[in-house]
C-alpha cells in the first residue's frame, strides 16, 4: 500500500488511518474558520452550502436526520393538533369557526325570583354539555345571559330577545356561517354526531320546504310567486302547535339581516300581540304564512332531529313518535 | 451480464431484442416483510384519513337530485300563459264592457264567517282564476265558446287571464333591462284617454329598448279585498304594490322595475333612464343624503355613506311627505322582501296609515334600519314633477319644460282627461 503514483485521490494514500488524517486535512484546507465542529463542516448528503434559506433547510433536515424518532413524534403531534380534533392536544385554530352555538342562559334570573338550586345544577350541566359538544366538533360558544331585566315598558317588545341576541352575535363572529339558537333547557344526547353529518351536508334533502306533509297550524300551502330554488337560509322545527323556536339555526345572509331587521315592527306588532303569546313564533308564523319571500328560504327539519320533547310537552299528543325522545335522538 | 446470484436463472429469449439487466437486489424486493408491517399498515391508516374510501362509495349511492318543489306561479292561478312580447297591457278595446260590471261578475265573491267568531261576516274576493278547470285544454275550449258567444264574457276572460301572462322571449340575450309599470284604473278614464296613456309607456318601452308591463288596478281586488280601496285615492294607491309584484313575476331577469302612476305621462322620450338615474355613476350624486324622511324637519334622516350599488329603491318625495308615484326597485330578493313586506296585510289595514302604501314606507324606513340603508331619496323632478295645480311659479317640485315625467295625481274627476290630453301633445319623442 504504497504511495500510487497515478491516483490522486486523498483514500488511495494509505490505511485507514490515513484515511482519516487526509479526509480531515483536505476539509480544513476547503472550509473556513468559523466552524469549528468537524460535524458541521460536512452534511451527510453531500449537498453544496448555499444561501442562509438552504442552511436553515439544511440543519432542520440533518436534525431530523439524526433524531429520527423524535421527529415523526413531534411531526405527527402537530398534524393533530392542526388538521384533528383530538383530545388532550392543544388545538391550534387560525380561522373563526365555522357554527357557532348560541346558548341562552339564565332564563328566569334577574330581578323575578330567587333561581333554586336544582335550576342551578341543570343549568351546570347544560352548559357544561354544550361547552364539551362545541369543544369536541370545533364549533364556538355564545353563551348569552337572558336575565329579564323590565327594560322595556308593559309588554313592549319584552322577551324577543331572540332577535336581538341573534344580531348581536351575527356582529361578534364575522366570519361565522350558520348559527346556531339552543334554549337552556336541551342536553345533547349524542355529542359524537356532528352538525355538518347530521344535517349540514345535505340540507336539501334533509330538509322539507312546503307544509304538505306536516302542517299542524294548517297554514296555506300554496302561496303566489314563491321560489323554491332559494337556498335554505333559516332551519327550524315545527311540533304539535306551530314552530318552535327553541332549537334553530340562521345562516348569515342578506335574507337574515332583513329578517331580523323586520321582525319586530311597531305596526304589525300593535295589531297583532295579543294573539301571538309566544312572540317570536307567532310572528314568524305569520310572517311566514303571508310572506313568499319567507317562505323561499326557511328549510324545516323533523321535530326530533334537533329538539326532541321529553313525555309531558305537547301532551295531548302523547301518542304521536314524531315529537318525543327516543333512543340515539340528537338533542 | 447475468451473474449466476441466488436461484433463478435467466436465460436470453429468443425473440426480445434487448433486455436491460436486472438489478443485483432483484430477488430480495419483498414488500411485505415483517419488518415493513407497521408502515404498510400506517399507510393504510393515513389513506383511510384522509381519502375516506367507504365515505365516497356510500355518498355515489346517496340520491342526487333534491327534492323537487313546485315552480313559482302567478297571484290567482297555478298555470302560466307565455308571451313573447315585451309590452305586456290588456286589451283596451274591451274595456268598454267591463266598465260598470258589478264586483261579482269580474270576481267571485263569496261571504264567511270565521267559526270562532260567528257573527262577524267576512266578504272574500278571489278571481275567477280559481273556478278555472284544471287542465288548461279544456279551459282553453270553454273560454273560447264563452268568447263566441258574448263580448262581456270575452271581456271578463281577457280579464281574468291577464294574470297569467309572463314575458318569455324568443332570444334570452334580448332581456329588456327595465320595465316600466303602470296600473290603470278603467273605471277613471275614458278609453281614448286609457290609450293615449299605455300608448306613452310602450312608445318609450319602444324606443329605448325597455318592456311594458300594465294591468287593470281592478284585478288586485283579490289583495286589496275591498271594493271600496279603489274609490278613493289615498287607499287605491295600494294597488301600485301588488302591480309591482305582479310585475317581478312577469319579467324575472330584468333588472329594474320603474313604477309610473297611471297618472303620468313620460315627457321626453329620448332621455335613458339607466344613464340618467339608475347607473351607480349617475344615481350617485343625485341621491340625497341626509335627506329627512318627512321633510323639513323629520328626525330619520337617509345615511350618509351609501353606495349606489346597494340601493334597492329609489322613492321621491314631495313638499310634506315621501310620494311612491314615480318609483323604481331593483330586481334581487331584497328588494323582492322590501316590496312584500311593505304590502303586507297588516299594513293594508292599518288605521292609522292617511296615505296608504306612502305612510307604509315612511313608517318602515322609520323603524328599520336595514331597510332604510338599501333606500334612497331623489329630488321629485326627475321622475314625478307635479302638474302645477295651483298656477304657483316654478318649484323644485313642478313640471316645466324638459323635465321627464309629469304626474298630475291630485285631480278631481273631469279635469285629469283635460290634463292629459294637454300633455300628450307636449310630448317629445326621438326623431326616427
């Protein structure tokens, strides 16, 4: 293993040893000072130092290269908590989400009575349900304090806060697609099944638009220049006396804005209060009842889909499956 | 070339021309080895995530047609009669026929009494529309032997099929942009006067490329549901509503809808209503802002920074309060719910609305913002200049020359033929 004359390379000099002294001697005659750890000098693949936008690229990948395992860890923990829904990773949400669920609590507090404890504890749990479901599916959570505070003169537009609460929200969550109303009295029986699966995806055929199938207000059916290929923008459930307004969700539309805009009016409401004893329902009843352009765009979905009654309400319609809780029932 | 590795051989074949020779390692690619396991099966994983194969199949077998819900259908019937005419008006010369029929022959009136409270009777109106036999042939055989036989029933069908007559044209390019909408009493003026005036709106339809749309105020008794609405004036002009809305089913895709009182002429016919006030750029510094909506001094004003591409009505106003016989709507749905909302029921029998559908509009843009932001106020003379009853000089509020559409609603029965009649030969039209 003499000296070759006729090749050059530094490992055709000798042993190994030699191999070793010529690989170091041929990289402190090409590097510069600045680096002082043999490791650094070369990187295992071979590839040119570039710009300090490759060196960063360069060091993350050697990194990666030699602490392999850790990598995959953290490489997976971060898909997880930005792309899943997994528990006990924090969840890192740029965007504002998608459904937001306003809850309205408190009913009955403020300057009436006294709330029980037993109402304390339901309220606990409701909430409690709600903040755990919307956890779960990424969804946000408005919780809105209903305390009636005698704001308003004698019957004046008290207790349709719906309406304004549901503008309020509308303002706070820009980007928000659909809302969606709870009353406080729900619990969410199956949290594993999210809006969009339940319903969402599929709002035309989840959903029926004309009363002839289910119509117990016996509303007209028919009505004068009505076009059902609008968009669904307003869902909402109808039981045994009319609408119900205690589980619905509204897209943010132009629709909306001018329905919640015009559903309370001085004029209609002096006419008609007296006969709408549950406020905002009715109104939308009636609304809905002479008004095509309500009618265009309001989706209703079967009672137990997202408000099943438990035994008592409606009762004298006690027989009737359509309205009452059974197993796997949504809310 | 071929080494002698491992088991196989490979032996030359006669017939391929060149074969690459394989690579060393060729016998010892086994994929599925035990120590491939976890990653084939993470590959799984990961492809089961994000590709979701059972989702996919399960959603081909879903059903993708939604259901099918009824086409829209005009005020009082559930069938259409197609015209490829853009100058939609009832026949003038039948109308002397229908002059002086009683209610129950142009509509069917019926009386009711709501069971809950029996003593109070309820007259009902609808239109003969709905004793129609439901397939259109047989309707179609019998209006025609009704028509043989007597001009009043032909005058009554022409009536009652008014209603159903929606504007299709032969060419869908060729869409008028803006329709001008008239409602024509014919109990009000005489059937030359009557002609003078739909002849106005479809000359200028004519020359500026526009469509017509005019019926007779009588076939929205159905809505008004009182004969007595049409008797006097303040409780007639409701009927402007329900013609508008009969006037957005008519003309689906056109893009303005410009309500002109029957007591109007269109003055000058070469000016352009899109260029002149309805474009952004030119409804921009006419709209008023900051107008008070009862001037001088109401408290609700217009806002301030709208945009002329957000305005969904355009409304006039006179000296005291705002007037609704000159105007103009957008066609989108919100302007659609502004219009059905404010001819709502409950507002058609409101005791304390003077003026009818003007009170209405003063009152909703009074209570709702949303409604008032898609609104806009401009100066009466440009589309309803008052005739000058009063021989008061010129106001911001009368006609004079040059100005585009006269209205002279105030007149008292005789004078308003003689009002017309000296209009219409004021009258500019564009030389041809």
């Amino acid at each position: 293993m003499s000296e070759s004359q006729s090749f050059s390379l530094p490992y055709s000099k000798g042993n190994y040893e030699d191999m070793a002294e010529a690989h170091h001697r041929s990289a402190s005659r090409t590097s510069n000072e600045k680096y002082d750890d043999a490791d650094e000098q070369y990187s295992h693949t071979f590839k040119p130092n570039n710009s300090s936008v490759g060196w960063v690229i360069n060091t993350i990948g050697e990194l990666a290269y030699r602490h392999k395992k850790t990598f995959v860890v953290l490489v997976a923990l971060l898909i997880l908590s930005v792309f899943t829904n997994a528990p006990f990773i924090p969840h890192f949400k740029p965007s504002d989400p998608k459904i937001v669920i306003i809850l309205a609590a408190n009913e009955g507090g403020g300057v009436l009575k006294w709330k029980s404890p037993q109402e304390w504890s339901v309220e606990r749990s409701s909430i409690a349900n709600k903040k755990n479901y919307a956890k779960r599916h990424g969804y946000g959570l408005s919780i809105k304090d209903m305390t009636i505070k005698k704001r308003y003169s004698h019957e004046w537009r008290e207790s349709w806060e719906k309406v304004d609460i549901m503008k309020q929200t509308m303002r706070q969550y820009p980007n928000t697609e659909w809302f969606w109303w709870l009353d406080l009295h729900t619990f969410i029986m199956e949290p594993q099944i999210s809006l969009e699966e339940h319903f969402l995806n599929n709002l035309d055929n989840a959903t029926y638009r004309t009363l002839d199938t289910f119509n117990p207000l016996s509303l007209p059916v028919d009505m004068p220049y009505v076009d059902y290929t609008e968009p669904v923008d307003m869902i909402i459930t109808q039981d045994c006396g009319g609408f119900n307004l205690g589980s619905f969700l509204m897209r943010r539309s132009s629709w909306s804005e001018m329905l919640l805009d015009i559903w309370w009016d001085p004029a209609m409401y002096e006419q008609m209060h007296m006969q709408w004893e549950h406020k905002e329902q009715d109104a939308l009843e009636t609304l809905f009842n002479t008004q095509p352009w309500i009618r265009e765009r309001i989706g209703f979905l079967p009672l137990r889909k997202i408000n099943s009654f438990p035994p008592g309400a409606c009762s004298d319609k006690a027989d009737d499956p359509r309205y009452f809780f059974q197993d796997h029932d949504f809310v | 070339m071929f080494g002698q590795t491992g088991g196989s051989k490979f032996k030359p074949r006669q017939r391929q021309k060149s074969i690459l020779p394989l690579p060393a390692t060729f016998n010892r690619i086994h994929t599925l080895q035990r120590k491939n396991i976890p990653w084939i099966a993470l590959l799984i994983l990961f492809m089961w995530y994000f590709f979701n194969p059972f989702g996919v199949i399960a959603g081909m077998f879903r059903s993708a047609t939604p259901n099918s819900y009824p086409p829209p259908h005009p005020l009082t019937s559930h069938n259409v009669i197609e015209t490829n005419s853009r100058f939609i008006y009832p026949a003038l010369e039948l109308s002397p026929y229908l002059k002086g029929l009683p209610l129950d022959r142009i509509m069917k009136v019926s009386r009711v009494r709501d069971s809950n409270f029996p003593e109070i009777e309820k007259t009902l109106i609808k239109s003969l529309n709905s004793l129609d036999d439901p397939d259109v042939e047989t309707q179609r055989a019998k209006e025609e032997a009704e028509n043989a036989v007597s001009d009043v029933s032909k005058a009554i069908n022409s009536f009652k099929n008014q209603d159903k007559v929606v504007f299709k044209p032969k060419n869908p390019d060729d869409y008028p942009q803006v329709i001008i909408v008239t409602a024509v009493d014919y109990e009000r003026y005489s059937l030359d006067g009557m002609t003078k005036l739909i002849q106005n709106r479809v000359d200028y339809a004519h020359f500026q490329n526009y469509g017509t749309f005019v019926r007779y105020s009588q076939e929205f008794l159905p809505q008004l549901n009182a004969q007595s609405f049409l008797q006097t004036r303040e409780k007639a002009k409701w009927v402007r509503i329900y013609c508008m809305q009969a006037a957005r089913f008519a003309f689906p895709k056109a893009k303005w809808f410009w309500f002109v009182d029957q007591d109007s002429l269109i003055m000058d016919m070469d000016i352009n209503i899109e260029q002149y006030m309805l474009n952004d750029d030119a409804l921009d510094p006419i709209m008023m802002r900051e107008q008070p909506l009862v001037p001088p001094s109401g408290a609700i004003k217009t806002y301030k920074n709208v945009r002329a591409n957000s305005i969904k009505l355009i409304v006039t106003q006179s000296e005291s309060m705002i007037e609704t016989t000159s105007f103009v709507l957008r066609n989108d749905h919100v302007a659609k719910s502004i219009l059905e909302i404010w001819g709502n029921q409950l507002y058609l029998n409101y005791q304390s609305f003077p003026y009818g559908p003007d009170s209405a509009i003063t009152h909703i843009l009074q209570w709702h913002p949303f409604i008032l932001s898609k609104t806009t106020i401009v100066p009466a003379k440009t589309i309803a200049a008052a005739h000058n009853f009063k021989k008061k000089e010129d106001s911001k509020f009368t006609y004079s020359e040059g100005d585009f559409v006269v209205q002279w609603g105030d007149c008292k029965a005789p004078a308003c033929e003689q009002i017309l009649n000296q209009y219409d030969m004021l009258v500019k039209k564009p030389s041809k």
